[in-house]
C-alpha cells in the first residue's frame, strides 16, 4: 500500500534538497528533478501548488526557479502533503467504503480513526528541517533516485 503519490515524493524529496540551499537561491525545477530521476516539467507542475500556502516562492530569469518561501523549521509535513493531494487520507475510510462514518462504521473504522489522528498530530509536529536533517546522509549516497517503471 502506498500512502503518497509519486508526486508529493518528488516534492518532499525535491524540498529537502531546496532546504540545503542558501536562503533565498532559487533552483531550476529541472534541477532539482536531476538527482530524482524525475521529469523535471512534472516536479515543476506539481511543486506549483505549493505556491499558494507560501511554502515555496518563484523567480523568473535566468537565475530563476524555487526557492523556500520559509524557513524549513516552518514548514510542517501535512502542509506540503496536503497542499499536494488534499486532505481526503484524513477523513477517507481504510477499506474506501463511501458510507463510512460514526453512524455506520465499517469494522475498521474506530482503530483507522485513531490511528489517522496519530499520524496527523506527527505530520503537524514534523517540520522540513528534521526531515532534511534525517535524510542528510542520504543527498550523497544517490537515495533519492525514484524507479519509474513499472513494477510486475
């Protein structure tokens, strides 16, 4: 099962390397998708929606790109995931059932509920830096290289 789409990977990965950045250097997207093995027009579509929640700022020219429109330690991980797919991991039910709820649970529903409070509450408490700084020793050793063909 996987929780996050391919795109909000490639920004969290792409942030950790803004966040090793200068303050204010803005970097290409096609730059920053370099390392991922990403195509870069999709990271820079995706990292888009992070504008509007302040998390990165844009410069155009020629030494444009992104750069963090925040400090890192202000920038929590349930704000990037859900400026990128929504909130709906948060109220949706753990079998999909679309009638689920307090009035008509599904056998998962209270267990599922605590436990997608417990990882809100640690998504709302887990800033970009003690990400970055969790995964520094990975920059170097090429971790951040996504396989995108398709797994049989």
């Amino acid at each position: 099962m996987q929780f996050l789409s391919l795109g909000t990977q490639y920004t969290l990965t792409a942030l950790i390397l803004l966040s090793k950045q200068e303050p204010g250097v803005a970097v290409s997207a096609s730059r920053l998708a370099e390392p991922m093995n990403s195509p870069g027009t999709y990271l820079s579509q995706v990292l888009t929606q992070l504008i509007r929640p302040g998390i990165i700022g844009t410069r155009r020219g020629i030494n444009g790109g992104v750069y963090l429109a925040k400090k890192p330690s202000e920038i929590f991980l349930y704000d990037i995931i859900t400026a990128v797919e929504g909130n709906d991991f948060f109220k949706t039910c753990f079998l999909g059932i679309s009638g689920c709820g307090d009035i008509e649970p599904c056998p998962f529903h209270d267990v599922w509920k605590q436990k997608r409070g417990n990882i809100e509450a640690w998504l709302k408490a887990t800033s970009l830096e003690e990400l970055a700084n969790d995964t520094s020793g990975m920059l170097t050793e090429g971790a951040y290289k996504f396989d995108r063909k398709n797994k049989a």
